[in-house]
C-alpha cells in the first residue's frame, strides 16, 4: 500500500508491494501524489506496471554502446554500423536519458541531420535508434515509449538508376590498374561486381574456399537476404579470378569495406566519373545480364532478389532496344 510524508515543501509517497520493488516518487502537492500512488498501485494490480528507473538512468548513448558490445557483433555489416553508430554516439541527443527522451527532441535531431546529410542517411540514422529502444525494451527491461515511431521520417529519395557506358566502364578499369601505389584488389573487385552483380558485402565476405574455376561459379553464404546463393561466373571473372594473386588469409579480397571505399571514389574522380557510387556497379550488370537471361526467374537467382518489384529497381532497359524488339 502507498503511504505519504511531507519532507520539506514536496510530498513524497512509497509504495510497499509485496512481488515489486519499492517505488519512490517526490511530488509538490499530496493530491498530485496520490494521483501517483493509485495509478502506479492500478497498474500492479492488473499486473502491467514496470518501473522507469532503469530508462531513467540508462542514457541512449548508453544504451547504443551496450547495443553496439551485445548485439552487434552478431549481425551482418557490424563492421560499418558500429562505425555509424559510434558518430550517433558523439550527438547531444545521446546525453538525453531513454525516460527523458521525447518526439520533439527526435524530431530535432532529425533536422539538424538533414541539413548535414542526405534524406536517406537520415532515415537509416533513426531506424538504428527505433530498433535499438525497442530491443532494449524487449531484452533488458528498459520500461519507456519509444519517441522515434512518432517522428516523422523524411521523404525517401528516389531509387538511383546510374548505370555506366561501354566507355565510362572502359575509363574507370583505366584508372584502376594496380600501378604505382594503387590497390592492386581494386580492378579485380570491380570487374567481379560489374560481371556478377555482386554486392560489395558479398564480394568482400567472398573466400577462394567458395569459388569454383571449374564449374564457373561463386557460392555466397550469407547474403542481405538471409540465404545462401550460387552466382554463376563469366569468362571474364573466370579470367580475373585466375589471373589474381592469392592471400594467405583465403579471402578474395582482402581489403576492407572503408578501403575499397576510398580508392574507388579516387579513381571515380581521377576517371571524371560524374555521381557514380560502387553500388551502382550492381545497377549495371543486372542491366547487362538482363540482355542474356531475359528470363525473370533466372536473372532474379543470379541477382538474389526475392520479388519483381526489387529487381525492377535495378533493371534499367534501353527503350531504344525494346523499340527495336517490338519491330
């Protein structure tokens, strides 16, 4: 049962309940704790009351790092999220505990962000923060509303559709070849995607172990969607991979995600590439392979796509050509 004391100008109410922690709370009127005492002793009765001390005191930039020790390391892609992440850490918005957490304080993250970066980075940026509150409520009983699904999300961008030329791809491998100080993985990992339409997780995850010269194919163990695909292998990969030197370590490539990253835009800039990211290396050659495997059913296996609708995405055919095919 709930008792009261005044202690000074406040009342403060204690709630003794056999099965719950003793709650605590200080108010400026009895009346208002009161209030207090029988909604906290309803909720017990109905068996929904949890306490709040722990997203009191636990901040959000707590609640990333324990995310980030706990969870992450199991998941797909921890290596660039824990990079993400750690930059969330480093905002104000972290300071603020997961109890004191509001929509409008979200909301104004979210703003600040969109003046810095794209819509897109910003929408990712708040489903970590929504997926991370809701394990913590799920896992380990951090008892708060989540203030992120009351936000509004900014609009998302339209899906790209850069797909290079003859030429660009020409003018890209140029600026790839392993001279000088450049990396020598860099060509090899280039013609990979542009001939399998590999993501660049895939190709990095890619071991000699999963690669077959003989039957021509590259098996991926994990993929974004979960399952495990074999991807059929060019004459041209097939020469790639044969020409390439091999590591000691048995990756294919045995470079990292931020690595690869950055020669790439090098060489996007030196060949005077205009808006081309390593992802739309994937655009490409489902564009090109859908010319070979007019079958959706194939190309979709090749590409590991689950539904059309994804694969229309990434799917860019010449109307010149189908002009052409209608006669």
């Amino acid at each position: 049962m709930a008792s009261f004391r005044q202690r000074g100008s406040k009342w403060q109410a204690r709630i003794k309940r056999d099965g719950f922690p003793d709650q605590v709370k200080s108010f400026e009127a009895k009346a208002e704790a009161e209030r207090w005492a029988r909604s906290v002793e309803s909720d017990m009765d109905r068996g929904g009351y949890s306490s709040p001390s722990r997203a009191q005191k636990t901040t959000l930039g707590a609640l990333i790092q324990r995310y980030m020790a706990e969870v992450l390391p199991s998941m797909k892609g921890a290596q660039e999220d824990a990079i993400r992440l750690r930059a969330i850490c480093r905002r104000p918005i972290c300071k603020n505990s997961i109890a004191a957490l509001t929509p409008a304080k979200v909301a104004e993250y979210r703003d600040l962000r969109l003046i810095e970066v794209a819509a897109g980075t910003v929408v990712r940026e708040l489903a970590y923060l929504s997926s991370i509150i809701n394990h913590g409520r799920r896992e380990w009983g951090i008892h708060a509303n989540n203030p992120v699904a009351l936000v509004r999300k900014p609009t998302q961008p339209k899906g790209r559709d850069r797909v290079l030329s003859l030429a660009e791809r020409e003018r890209l491998l140029v600026e790839l070849q392993p001279t000088g100080r450049r990396n020598v993985w860099m060509r090899s990992v280039v013609v990979l995607a542009l001939e399998t339409g590999m993501r660049r997780s895939e190709l990095l995850a890619l071991r000699w172990g999963d690669i077959n010269l003989e039957r021509r194919t590259a098996t991926l163990h994990m993929t974004k969607n979960g399952e495990s695909r074999v991807v059929p292998l060019s004459t041209s990969a097939v020469q790639t991979l044969t020409a390439m030197p091999r590591s000691i370590c048995g990756a294919v490539f045995p470079i990292t995600a931020c690595a690869l990253a950055a020669n790439f835009d090098k060489a996007v800039e030196r060949a005077k590439l205009p808006d081309l990211h390593f992802h739309d290396l994937r655009h490409t050659a489902i564009t090109h392979m859908a010319t070979k495997l007019p079958n959706l059913i194939e190309l979709a296996a090749v590409s590991g796509h689950k539904s059309l609708k994804m694969l229309q995405r990434y799917y860019h055919p010449d109307v010149g050509d189908l002009a052409r095919k209608l006669g």
